[in-house]
C-alpha cells in the first residue's frame, strides 16, 4: 500500500505541477491526493483504531498550521482594509525596480527572523501587491520574496519551524545558532538578490498606488497594531510556550475587539467593510485547502515511514555530514522539511552528535532554505503561490535555479566560515 500512495502522491504532485495544463484547481488535486493517501494508510493498517488515531495526530499538527495561516492572512487582510499598507508603500518614494527589489528582499530577510517565514510572505506579498501594477514583473519580487523568508527564517529560532524543531528538541541553542548562520543565510539571499538587481537595472515600476492620500487615524491604528500583533505571536510562543497558533488566534481575537471600538460611531454598512467578517470572507480559502492536502498527503507518506527510511536511507549511505545535510535540505523542496527533520532528530542521538554539533546547525541551514527550490517545497512557497497564483512551471523555469544557485552559496559559505574558525 506504501507503493500506492508514493504513486498517488507523484500523480498529484505532478497534477498540481499542470494546473493550467488540465484546469483543474491545485487545491481539489491536493484534497484528493491526501484523501487518498490516508485511505491506502487504513488498508495497510492491522486496526482502523490505530489508523484513526494516527491521522487524528497528524491532523492536530496540520490544523495548528492551518489556523495560523488563517489567522495571518485574515490579519493582513484587516490591515489592507484599513488601507493600512499604503502608509509603507507612500513612505517608498523609489520607482527603481532594482532599488525596490533590494529593499523588499532586505525587509523580507529580517522580518523573517523576527515573525516566521509564513507570516512574513503573506505580508511581504501584500506589499508587493501594493507597489507594483504588472503581474510579470511582481512574479519576480514575490518569487524573491519565498528565497529572502526562508533564508531569513532559518538563522532564527523563531523564523522557521524546522530551526525552532531542533531548539525546542535541545540540539542547538538560540545565540549559537544565529551566530553560526546569519551570514550563509544571508549569502543564500543575497546571491540570487544580486542576480535579479541586475535584471532589473535602469527599470522602472508602475505602482498601484496612484497618488498618496491622508490616512486616517484608523489606518494608522490598524496598522500598527496588526505588525505589533504579527511580531507579538512568537513572544508569546516563548513566554508560554503554547503552540504559535494559539498566539495567533489571539492575536486575530485583539485586532477584531479594536477594530470593532474604533468604528462604533459608524453605520452598520460602513462598520462591515472595515469588520473582520468581510476579511475572513476575502482571504483565499482555496490556498488554506491547497495547504490542508499538501500535508495530508505528507503526513500519510510520514505515517507509512516512507520519509523515515528515505532519511535512514541517506544517512547510511552517505557518511560525510554535510552531504548528508545537503541530500536531506534538497528533499525539502519536494517533500515537507518537517517530517524529514523530525526523521534526523529521531535517528541521530546528543550521545552522537551534542547541543550545537555542526551537523545540527549545518542541518537547520541546509532544511530551511532548500525549499525554496520549488514553490510548494515550504509553507512560504505555498502561501506566495496561492496568493498570486504563480505557475508552478514558471517558478521552475525562472526562480528555481536562482534559488539553487544561492542555496549551494550559502552551504558553501557555512563550509568556509566552519573551516575558518575551526
């Protein structure tokens, strides 16, 4: 039965890959082939119970990051109601593509490591939404925008999941981490920044913004208090230690009691177009559904112990840490960095490699960036593509080999600076 959901798994994967091939949505592919993998799961299994509790397990994980992205996007939705992003792109006074494609990539880098990857792309391409007009030409920033959140989430704790896996797991520590790979993970960002500048050198972009306004004092206020909240949700994580999307939903239930307050005065109709309602009504559904049977269908895969013995398989046969650590970050970007992280906590002991070992800071690198590889190959690749709607092919044509080309950068750079100090 394994060998049926591998199968099932590349006929979906390759379905989504030609979406507008077959026009057939990518989120009703996704649905079906992690219904499917999960039904091929209960044959093989000896009891349904057993079965049953597993994809109730899985199901708990994926839902936690499921109501995170609502939470997110429902938020930023609420922001742009309030016309709250035309106070930052009215503050961006430069029309110069390769000026404002490094200062977006810059902004994307660091914010990152302060929100998570997630958060930061459905921001970051929002903005960009905002201050470019032509589709063709967004495609390029928000593509850059997936390489820049994942390169910025990796050196941090708090960035992404796989890097706050191995903290929380005890294998490495928040300063030695951050002091191990903040430049490589700024050379897996900056090499492909530097490549598209020069593509766009001496263009210009025509923003959507056609003239600047006064914003309101609500404007203001959302905004602030949305960002506040965003950067508030992994503080919370750390103070607390709940879920992040927990943080999250409470961070949505603060944004709808202020948005409520500040517009009491106004008419029901006038109240509902700035309400939390109308957002949860705007965001993109289908994108949160795509997402639900990506992990599905991942998760099946993990529960078969597919993605275990496709780990075991590398570690055993390949004895050199770092193209151990390279293999499994290139596996990222066709199957989720999660289950193939949590594979590597599992099959390698502290006893084998302690706290802060170079193959768990070299693995954090290597897992955190790779997926940037191909666009459903991490959660901000999924979000950016659901978002904007990119063609999986043309990310594969067009960024894939930039993304590769600054991945191998900053694996080399973290090779280099490991030599250096040693």
């Amino acid at each position: 039965m394994g060998e049926l959901a591998i199968g099932v798994f590349i006929i979906g994967y390759i379905a989504i890959a030609f979406e507008h091939k077959i026009k057939v949505d990518k989120a009703g592919t996704a649905l079906v082939t992690g219904v499917l993998c999960w039904l091929f799961y209960f044959l093989n299994s000896r009891s349904a119970t057993i079965a049953d509790g597993e994809l109730l397990h899985h199901l708990g994980e994926i839902s936690g990051i499921l109501f995170f992205l609502l939470g997110a996007m429902t938020i930023v939705e609420v922001v742009d109601s309030h016309q709250g992003f035309n106070i930052i792109t009215d503050a961006i006074h430069t029309r110069s593509s390769s000026k404002l494609l490094i200062l977006v990539s810059v902004l994307t880098f660091f914010l990152s490591s302060i929100l998570d990857n997630l958060t930061t792309s459905i921001v970051m391409t929002s903005l960009c939404r905002k201050l470019i007009h032509e589709k063709k030409d967004r495609l390029w920033f928000v593509s850059m925008v997936i390489i820049a959140a994942n390169a910025g989430g990796a050196w941090s704790p708090l960035g992404d999941v796989t890097t706050t896996m191995l903290w929380i797991g005890g294998q490495i520590t928040a300063l030695n981490i951050v002091a191990k790979t903040i430049l490589p993970s700024m050379v897996v960002a900056l090499i492909p920044l530097i490549i598209l500048t020069l593509k766009f050198k001496g263009q210009m972009v025509e923003s959507t913004v056609n003239k600047k306004i006064k914003h309101s004092p609500e404007s203001n206020i959302i905004l602030f208090t949305g960002i506040g909240l965003l950067i508030f949700v992994p503080v919370f994580k750390t103070i607390t230690h709940m879920p992040p999307f927990m943080g999250m939903l409470l961070a949505l239930g603060i944004i709808w009691f202020v948005s409520s307050i500040i517009h009491l005065s106004k008419h029901d109709e006038e109240r509902y177009n700035y309400s939390v309602v109308r957002a949860l009504r705007k965001i993109d559904t289908s994108s949160i559904l795509f997402f639900l049977g990506i992990l599905l269908s991942v998760s099946a895969l993990q529960s078969f112990g597919i993605l275990g013995h496709i780990a075991e398989f590398t570690i055993k046969h390949i004895k050199n840490e770092y193209i151990t650590g390279t293999f499994l970050g290139l596996f990222s970007a066709i199957i989720d960095n999660v289950p193939l992280v949590a594979a590597a906590q599992g099959m390698f002991s502290m006893e084998m490699y302690p706290a802060d070992h170079v193959f768990w800071e070299f693995l954090a690198l290597s897992a955190g960036t790779g997926g940037s590889a191909i666009i459903i190959g991490s959660a901000a690749g999924v979000a950016v593509m659901g978002i904007e709607k990119i063609n999986f092919f043309w990310y594969l044509k067009n960024i894939s080999w930039l993304a590769l080309v600054g991945f191998f950068s900053g694996l080399a750079a973290f090779i280099l600076q490991q030599w250096v100090t040693s």
